[in-house]
C-alpha cells in the first residue's frame, strides 16, 4: 500500500477517501474491525507499519495479529503516557495556577476532535541514568485537532513531564506537527511550558531547538503560528515562540527571558525577579515581545480559539466568512460627531473602529504595548479584515519607533495570509526628539513604510483627522498602492499643523493669527489632497461601513504581483 | 408653533442636538458657562446678529438672571420668562420669604439674614434647633446645600457650602433655617399672563431626591388630599399675585405627613421636571410661555385646570455612579432611548459626551398612564430597554426604586433613598425567580452564540460535516453561585435546566427577540412549571473574558459563562498579584484637586479629610477609610485627577 512512504496526515486522506471512516484514528490501535485500517508511525516520515486484522484482504505485507499480550501493552503504554509525570507532579502543576499539557488541550480543542500523535514517543538518551528516567510521549504531546470545526496543529509541552524539557525526540514530535501543518496547511498553536534544554541529552537537545526554529521559519507566512507561554520559557526556548505570528502569556505563571534571574545575577550583579525580568506585564507592555496576557490558563486558550476564529488555515486558503445579523449597509450617525471640532482634543479610535465592523468585535493585538496605535482583527460583512489605527488618546496618536514596529509587522501578517486591511489615520507626524532618532526612528518608521509599500492585499484607508508630513505617505497611502483613500470632512492633509507651518512660511509676517487662519483654510481640509486625486472621495463619516464594504467586495479578486525577487530587504 | 429657532452653543457643544435641530446655530464662547451660556454681552450680540424676537432661557443658566432680562428689555428683545421685577424679588431667597410671609403664605421657622460666618451659622443653628438646613442665598438644583446636625457638621457645611457656592453662583452668602423631618417636596406650577391672570396646575412630588438634588418627580403626588391642594395653589396663586408675576413659575413647598406645608422658594422659571405637568394637565408649557410673552391672556380658567389627569413619572436619567452618588463624565459609546410611548427629553446623541463642564443629566425619561401603577410599569419597561453604555450611570438606582414597595405604595419622603438604603445603594439583589430568569436567559445566549460560531459561510477548511446541535452543557456563574445548566432548543422555544439544592428547575423561555450581540434582549419567561409567563428585557452589553456583561432590572451583572470543562479547570487558577488597594486612596472620578488636607508622615484617622476634589461643580470631599501614616500625597491644589489616580499613599502598616 502506498500508504506506507507518505506522511501520515496524506494517508489519512487516502485512507477516507478509500471509504473508511473519516474518524479512523492513525494512532490509535482499537479493537480492529474488517474495514478498519489503522497505521503505527513510529518516527516522522520512517518506518510505517500497517497492522490489520483481516491479512486476506492485503496480500503485499505479511500480517500482524495483535495478541492479548499486545493489546495489554499497548493499552499500558497508552495509559502510561495519559498520566504524564504522574499524580503527584499533576497536582504540584495544579498548585502552582496551571493545567497540565492534556487538559489544556482539552480547553483549546473542539470535544473529541484531538487526535494524538507519537503517543508511543520515548527517548533514547543513556546518560547520567536517563535511561532509567522514561515517561511515554518525552513530554510533549502532540496531534492535531479541530477549533468551530476547523484544523489547527498543536503541540503541548508537558511540565509533569521531565520538566517539560527538551530532548532530541520531544523537538522531533514537535517538527513532525509543522511539517505536516506546512503540508496541508493549517494553523500550529504551541503551548509552552518547559524547563529549557534537556541538558542531560547535550548537544541532541540544541539540535532540536533548532529544528523547530527552521520549520517555523519555513511555516512563517504560509501558516499562522500561535504560542502561548503558560509556564517558564528560557535561553533557546525563546526563540521558536520569538519567531511565530502571536504570543499569549497567562499573568503570574508564564515568564520569557533569554538568561534567568539567577544569571543576571552572576553576570550584572542585578537582582530581578522573574515577574520583572520577564513576565506578561513586562513583555505586553514594555518590550512588546508578547501580544496578550491573561489571568489564567482557561482564559488564555478561550481567546486562542476567538483568534484563530479570524485567522485563515493557511496563505492558501481564504479568509473565514462567519454570519452577521449587522446589516453591512448599517449607517452609524454617532460618527458623524465623533471627531471633535477643536483639532487638539484627543478621541478614542477604538470608538471608530467598533463602529465600523461587524458586531462591534475586534480582537486587538498588543493593546498595551505603544499604544499610540491600534492594530486588531475584526469582521466586516463576516469577512476577517486587518485594521490599524492611529490612536488620538495616547501621545496625540504620533508614530514613534514601537507603533511603527507594532503596526509593520501586523500589515505584514495581514498580507502574508490575504487579510484586507483598513487603515484609519489620525496622526500629527512622526515622534520629534533625541531619544527617537538616536534609537533609530528612520530604520524602524521605514518597516511600517516598507510593509505597506509591500503588501498587494485590498488597502482601504479612511483618514478622519490629521495626515501630516511623512506620516501621511507611510499610513496606506495612495502613493503606496492603497486601493481606496478617503477623508471625512474633518480630514487635514499637510506637509504640518498650521502653527509650524507658519513659522515658517510667514517667518516675516507680523500677524501670525491671520496666517494661520490662511494656512487652515487652505490646507487644514482635504480638498488639496482631493483635488489632486490623492484621495478618491470626501465621505460621510456615518457612511464608513457601508463604503468600505462595498469596496471589500469589489477588491476581493484583486491580483497585484510584486517583481519577482528571492525576498526583499526589509530595513530590520 | 411655526417659530424659526436659533440655538447657542459653546465649544463643548459643537454637535449638540440642540444645534443640530435648530434653524440656525449662533457660537457664543469656550466651554465653560460663565463664558459661553452665562456670558450675557455674547449672547446679546447673538440676538442681535440673528434678529431674534424673543429668548427662551431654558432652565439653567440665565433663566433666574434679572439682568439677563435688563439687557434684553434694552435691546427691545422679549423674555420668555417672568418680569425682571419678580425674578429679582423672589430670586433673593431671603426676600422672597418675607414676600411670602406678607402674603399669607406658611413659610419655615429659620434666619431671615445673611449668616456671617461659620461661628454665627451654629449659633442660630442653636436658637432654632437641630438639625437645620445650611443653604446658598443665591443657590438652587441643591448645589451650597447641606444639612447638619451638630455643631461641628455646621462648620464643615458652612465652609463647602458657601465655597460652593461662590463657584457656582458667584455669591457666597448663606442662610441657615429649621430642617423639616420626614418632608415630602411638593412644588405648585403656577401660570400667569400678563393681564394678572394666574392659575396654578396639578402639583408635582419631587420627594425623590439624593443631596437635594431631585431624582424622580410625579404628577399628582400619591399624599396630597384635594383640600391641601386647593389650600397651597391659592396661597402660591397669592404670593405670584403679589409680586405681579407672570409666565411659567414654581412654588416648592415641604409636606410633611398631617399635610402641613411649609413654602420653600419659588423658582422663576420653567422647572427640569415640568413635562410630568404637561402629562397631567394637558398643557404645553414651553408654548404657554411664549404665548404670555407675547402679551396674550391665558385661554383656560382655573377650574379647567385644577384636576390631574392621569399620572406620570418622570426619571432623571444622570451622568452618576450610582453606588456613590458622584458624577460620571465620558463618551456614549452606545445610547439607544426606550421605545415610545416613553417621552424622552435629551440633548446628547450617541457618539456625544458628558462633559466635566455643565450637569451630568443625560435624559428626562418621561411615562404616563391613567393610573399611578400604569405609569408606573410603563417607566418599569422603558428604564429596561434603555441602553447606556461609556457613561456610568443611575438607572440602576432609578429602577431599583420603582420596584420598592414602599415607593410602589407612594409613601415618600425626601429622606427615601437614605431611609431605603441605609448604607447606600448596593445593586439590585434578585430574588430566586429573577435569578433564575437571568441564568435561563444567559444560557440561551450562550447556546445561539455558539451556533453561530461554528458555522462558516466560507473558508472553514471544516473537517467533515458540522453536525446541528440542539442541547448545550454550560455553566452560568450569577452573583458568586455557579449553575451547570442543560439547555435545549425546541421548535419555537428554549428550556433550561439545573439543580438547585438537590432539586431540579426549569424555565422556559419563549418568544426570544434577539439580534445577535445587540443590547436588548425580550423574552417570555416561565419560570417555575406551570406559572405565569411574564415579558421580561435583559441587556446583553457583550462578551468580555470569560463570560457576559448583562442587565437585568437594572443593576448589571458579571455572568460567567463557562462549558463544564472550563469551570472544572477554572478552580486552579490563583488570585492574581495586583496592587494593595488599601495602601492607596483613589480619586472616585476626574476632576480637579481643590484642597489638600494632609502631607507625608502625617497621621490620619478614619474620618478625616485627606483632599477635595472638585466635579461637575461639586466639591467632594475624599476622607480616610482607615487609621496609617500618610507616605505620600500625589497631588497638589490644582491638580487634574482622573478616576481611580492615586491621590494618597500610606505608609506600609
């Protein structure tokens, strides 16, 4: 059977498609029927062995008849690997605020629809009495399983287990999910919670790390990957997660640091506990590392499964469509006197955007960290869309260096998974000052202009306010291919706000109110900007919705192709 | 009336319905009214740009101002509003009691004179006995208003209050008089022309109220027999008559429960709360005004007007934590206004804000019916589907009152909120039945929730077929209790089942009007087997974390909504590490820091005053809930606080 040289998701495929239940379980050896054929894997893409039940009806291979004996092993080994690091262990995890590798799963998962991988999977590590030291799965458990319905891959390191540790066949399990994940496509949700490298497996263990990072480099823009740090995640732990699309961390028990405390310590002299050196306050708010935090496991994996909700299996599928009772031609007035008047009072975007989407739903990434911008998903017309946002309550909404690094890297998701995106502008400029320029806002504000000079996904862009100097070339405009580029009638297009700008055109003039009010009724509108085509239309704010709809469903076969390169050179 | 209208507006009102519905729309300053709503050289000057005839002044601001009506008279423009002449005399608090009392008109034993200072304020607090009213001369709406019952509350209440005061009202002269107990607020609208016709209306009670500030009004009051009525009309009717007055008016009265009454003040005027006379009497009284302004005699008699007909309530719907009384400020993220037949005045649109700058009162929920009880239901079922949401506000309150039984029953008095909850309102508490309507009704949600998320119209890769559900496992946390609960569709409805104390309970919910993830939610609920069906509105104000936002008679609730796995694996997760919040004072809302009472390394009691922060006008004062050392003061005089700043910190205990 052909079955035997292709990977074990291909020949659950072949396998259905012959007829046999859909929910015939790869590794699961259950009492066999005639119609039942299950596969053993024992390592990714190896040895395949077919057992069956009934040899008459597979002529090539020899056949196994499972005895009692066997059955009781088998059995035993899977109750073996089901209990993890034992009881014992199971309740220090529970003491500690978190959930074991299984009942996470459970959480994340549709009911009933995880079906496991490599359950059979130990190490083969001799050293220091590892050899006496073995627990069925190596501590990571593995498969893939179903979220509404849809395919996602997930890994779930089990702390119980050997601490959860890194050995050479724990990363194999691991590499086995993306590569299969890469596959067929579908998303891969790790849950982290190790101890580091198994250092008793030596240099076997680094290979792993590195394994996964190359598979999720490979996977990256072709599936989306999510981590959720539940527990400790140290030195080369970091970078498989560093390197996915989001990261969820549960507040109290979830740290990520590169060296720990105990090395900060020895090397710097600096005494740091792990909260402050690397726990979900620190990274959602200061270093940006991670996406959202949570209060518990149950919470953390309840908004994994809204996220993936938003999320395409792969770059080759199309965004998911739900159902909305929210009429996608729904006017909303309460735009209409959102902005105010008086230029330099602030307003919450997030009002804005609420407004405009379906439901009023978004799931907004990195709420806390530079939240001078606003980057979320949300829905229009059941369809999944990108938005960013300049923020107007936080700094005025002024890009800095960390709302223009949070902002690229968002549009370049989008684009990498065929996500629209709808910008909204409100920003004065970019961040003046010593502290942004000697950290680099030139390199780091060119990646948000680099990523939607880039991106060939529907770009609909509203500017409700201000649109000043480079900053309003770099917000989606419609020199960077944006598809749609409109102002409500509160928008100001300028080089700068008229104070400025007046400095410095009417240097001379003595009756600087005047010239302001010249400069205001000039330039403070959006017919300049109109005129010249740069914007399609003046809209009505309350009309937003409906609009940007209308275009959504214009754009939705939009081809544009970038010239053909190995990949460009985005200014990192 | 086929009248073109101008509005003014301030800075803060740019998109203010008013300007919007007006014909035309005049700027008249900043946002703050002393110099934009109170600033009279503008407001002229708007007149005279627009060539308007004549100035509603509203109820605030201007409206009691006589040289408002100077300024107008000079420029040949009507007010719409009483003479000059009696504005001026019954707008001095301590004339017009003399006014009265040369009028025949009962008024309250107190000082008739300006109180010099905090010592003399106790001193006649003395010679007339507690508890007595500390009150600004110049004041009304309960603002530099303040009861006290000993002599150092004299002193605190003289001090707030006269500074009060002079920020509201420019003048900080004080009066101090006997404290009426148990009194109703009872208030006669009086209507005259200018040919020396007056008549008054049906009465309204206005006994409802929380720091003098009127809360709930009703017209008739539930107390007044016919002879009382009748006796305060003709003496309000005799006062009105005696300082020549014409247009809209109010005379406020006390009543106490053997029908005494005691005249207050009168208020020139037309009132907040004057659409529950319109209701009762039939009148337009806005229009009955600019017909008097216009030199046209009344078109009824008294006898046409003396009887109510029917009843209404009106709630004012405010800006206001209702917990603790202070004022709110924010954005109306949502604001949809009941359905009719509820009347509802309002000047703020979804989208708009309640701003720091002017009263927090965001709508006058009007209801009326042939009876009190319909009247009474009816303002029951539009406070339900009334949807605020980014500005905290006081239906809770309001609906918690109307579903007392002693408000049902119409015994009122102005101490009610006080005497009903003694330690301040807590929230609504359900009763078994209510709680079981909440629990049913949350996880009928939950179950067409998840329906809808498991059905992809595109791009859900699904694998195999989505099987249809019809029965969910879910568990509905309301109020600390968690309920495993087994919900079931059928053709037309939705049961909903659960243990409690060993017995299983059931509700059916019927008729179930929702529009996915929208506010409003009607249902018909039977809650026991075999009981009434009873219409009910819930407000569903969106999923967060682990469970639902929801209202249900009034008072909204944190439901959790969990499967039973997710509740079974809830139970090991720790109480967060946050902050000490008794190692901390917060400011209880935004505003500004007016007084600064303590400085680090001092020692504080329970009681006493740490700081004052000024809102919407109202000075606050913020006093230690507990003995410590203060460690540090995080603001100075001056300072703008947001909600929840810290103002104080203490020392480690």
């Amino acid at each position: 059977m052909s079955a035997c040289r292709i990977p074990a998701a291909a020949a659950a495929a072949a396998v259905s498609a012959k007829g046999a239940r859909p929910q015939c379980c790869l590794f699961r050896l259950q009492r066999p029927t005639p119609s039942r054929i299950t596969a053993v894997t024992t390592a990714r893409r190896h040895a395949t062995t077919t057992v069956s039940a009934n040899s008459s009806q597979h002529q090539q291979q020899p056949p196994i008849t499972p005895n009692t004996n066997m059955v009781q092993r088998i059995d035993a080994k899977r109750r073996a690997a089901k209990a993890g690091g034992g009881d014992k262990r199971i309740q220090m995890q529970h003491a500690k605020g978190k959930l074991t590798a299984r009942e996470r799963l459970d959480l994340l998962l549709d009911a009933n629809s995880f079906r496991e991988y490599d359950v059979f999977a130990e190490h083969v590590c001799t050293d220091f009495g590892m050899e006496k030291e073995q627990i069925t799965g190596d501590g990571v458990v593995t498969g893939r399983g179903t979220i509404n319905g849809r395919l996602v891959y997930v890994y779930s390191q089990d702390f119980t287990a050997h601490g959860g540790s890194l050995g050479a066949r724990h990363a194999q399990k691991i590499c086995k999910v993306l590569d299969q994940a890469i596959l067929v496509g579908a998303p891969v949700i790790g849950l982290n919670d190790s101890g580091g490298a198994r250092i008793q497996e030596g240099v076997a263990s680094l290979a792993g790390y590195a394994e996964i990072f190359q598979r999720n480099v490979m996977a990256s823009g072709v599936v989306p990957q999510i981590s959720l740090i539940m527990g400790p995640s140290a030195g080369g732990a970091v970078y498989s997660p560093a390197l996915t699309d989001a990261i969820f961390m549960v507040r109290d028990t979830s740290y990520l640091f590169v060296t720990g405390p105990e090395v900060v310590k020895a090397m710097t002299n600096e005494d740091v506990s792990q909260e402050e050196l690397g726990g979900a306050a620190v990274h959602t708010m200061k270093s940006g590392v991670a996406h959202r935090a949570f209060d518990s496991d149950v919470a953390a994996l309840a908004a994994a499964r809204d996220f993936i909700d938003f999320l395409p299996l792969s770059n080759r599928h199309d965004v998911p469509v739900r159902t909305t009772q929210d009429p996608p031609t729904r006017a909303d007035p309460a735009l209409d006197v959102l902005v105010p008047t008086d230029s330099t009072r602030a307003y919450d975007i997030k009002h804005v955007i609420t407004r405009i989407v379906d439901d009023r739903e978004m799931f907004e990434i990195s709420p806390d960290f530079a939240p001078n911008i606003v980057v979320a998903l949300a829905r229009m017309d059941g369809h999944t869309i990108g938005v960013v946002a300049n923020q107007p309550l936080v700094s005025s909404g002024v890009l800095d260096i960390n709302s223009s690094v949070k902002a690229a890297r968002f549009v370049r998701f989008c684009d990498a998974f065929g996500i629209p995106i709808v910008t909204l502008v409100d920003v004065p400029g970019f961040m003046p000052g010593t502290a942004q320029e000697h950290e680099g806002i030139i390199r780091h504000g060119a990646k948000l202009l680099y990523a939607y000079a880039e991106a060939t996904v529907p770009k609909i862009t509203v500017i409700t306010r201000k649109a000043y100097g480079g900053a309003y070339d770099v917000m989606s405009s419609k020199h960077l291919r944006g598809d749609c580029n409109y102002a409500w009638p509160t928008g100001e297009i300028a080089v700068m706000g008229a104070k400025g700008a007046v400095e410095i055109i009417f240097r001379k003039s003595l009756n600087k109110a005047q010239a302001e009010q010249e400069y205001i009724s000039k330039f403070a509108n959006p017919f300049p900007a109109a005129e010249r085509g740069f914007l399609d239309d003046i809209i009505t704010p309350s009309s937003t919705r409906a609009r940007i709809i209308e275009d959504l469903r214009v754009l939705q076969f939009k081809q544009q192709v970038n010239p053909k390169k190995k990949h460009g050179n985005i200014p990192l | 009336m086929g009248i073109k209208t101008v509005a003014i507006y301030s800075d803060a009102d740019v998109s203010a319905l008013h300007v919007r519905m007006a014909d035309e729309a005049v700027h008249v300053g900043p946002p703050a009214s002393t110099k934009s709503y109170l600033n009279i050289p503008a407001i002229v000057s708007a007149i005279e740009r627009t060539g308007a005839q004549a100035v509603h002044p509203g109820y605030g601001f201007l409206s009691e101002n006589s040289e408002f009506v100077r300024s107008l008279n000079a420029i040949g423009c009507a007010f719409v509003g009483p003479g000059e002449a009696a504005i001026a005399a019954m707008g001095d608090k301590i004339r017009s009691k003399v006014i009265a009392e040369d009028a025949g008109v009962r008024v309250i034993p107190g000082w008739k004179g300006v109180v010099r200072d905090a010592s003399h304020a106790v001193e006649i607090a003395n010679s007339i006995g507690y508890p007595v009213m500390l009150k600004a001369s110049a004041g009304g709406g309960g603002k530099g208003m303040r009861i006290a019952w000993n002599d150092r509350e004299t002193r605190d209440a003289f001090r707030v209050s006269s500074s009060e005061a002079l920020s509201s009202f420019g003048d900080d002269r004080m009066l101090v008089e006997k404290f009426v107990e148990s009194p109703r607020h009872i208030e006669i609208q009086l209507l005259g022309d200018k040919h020396g016709n007056v008549v008054y209306l049906p009465e309204r009670e206005c006994s409802i109220q929380r720091r003098n500030q009127k809360v709930i009004e009703e017209a008739p009051s539930p107390h007044l027999l016919p002879a009382t009525r009748a006796a305060m009309g003709a003496q309000a009717v005799a006062l009105a008559r005696s300082v020549g007055y014409y247009s809209a008016g109010t005379c406020e009265f006390l009543v106490d429960p053997r029908q005494n009454f005691y005249f207050l003040e009168m208020n020139t005027r037309l009132q907040v709360e004057h659409p529950v006379t319109e209701t009762v009497s039939g009148l337009d009284l806005v229009e009955q005004m600019i017909r008097v302004a216009a030199g046209q005699r009344l078109a009824f008699s008294q006898s046409d007007v003396s009887q109510p007909r029917g009843w209404a309530f009106e709630s004012r719907v405010y800006g206001e934590d209702p917990y603790n009384g202070l004022p709110c400020i924010g954005t109306l993220d949502r604001y949809v206004e009941p359905p009719a037949p509820a009347r509802c005045d309002s000047g703020i649109v979804e989208g708009g804000e309640i701003s720091v700058h002017y009263d927090p009162l965001i709508c006058k929920l009007v209801t009326s019916g042939e009876t009190r009880e319909e009247a009474l239901e009816g303002m029951v079922t539009a406070l339900d589907a009334f949807v605020i949401k980014g500005v905290t506000h006081n239906i809770p309150l309001l609906r918690e009152v109307f579903a007392r039984p002693r408000f049902v029953s119409g015994s009122l008095s102005t101490a009610f909120l006080s005497e009903e909850f003694p330690s301040g309102f807590t929230g609504h508490i359900l009763t078994p039945e209510e709680r079981m309507d909440l629990i049913a009704t949350a996880a009928v949600l939950y179950a067409l929730r998840d329906t809808r998320k498991r059905v992809w119209v595109r791009g859900g890769g699904t694998l195999g077929e989505i099987t249809p559900v019809s029965q969910w496992d879910v568990v509905i946390g309301v109020a600390g209790v968690d309920n495993e609960v087994r919900v079931e569709k059928r053709a037309a409805s939705w049961s909903a089942s659960w243990s409690v104390d060993g017995q299983t309970v059931g509700v059916e919910v019927e008729e179930l009007e929702w529009v996915a993830e929208t506010p409003v939610v009607r249902a018909t609920i039977r809650a026991a087997a075999n009981g009434p069906l009873r219409r009910v509105t819930f407000q569903y104000l969106g999923a967060e974390g682990l469970g639902y936002t929801m209202i249900y008679h009034g008072t909204k609730y944190a439901v959790l909504v969990l499967t039973p796995l997710q509740h079974r694996l809830l139970q090991y997760t720790l109480p967060k590490r946050g902050v000490d919040p008794t190692r901390v004072v917060l400011s209880p809302m935004p505003g500004v820091v007016v007084g600064v009472s303590v400085r680090a390394g001092d020692t504080v009691r329970v009681g006493d005053e740490l700081a004052v922060v000024e809102a919407m006008k109202m000075q606050n004062v913020i006093r230690a809930e507990r003995d410590g050392v203060v460690r540090s003061v995080r603001v100075a005089v001056g300072s703008i606080v947001a909600g929840d700043d810290v103002l104080v910190e203490y020392e480690h205990s």
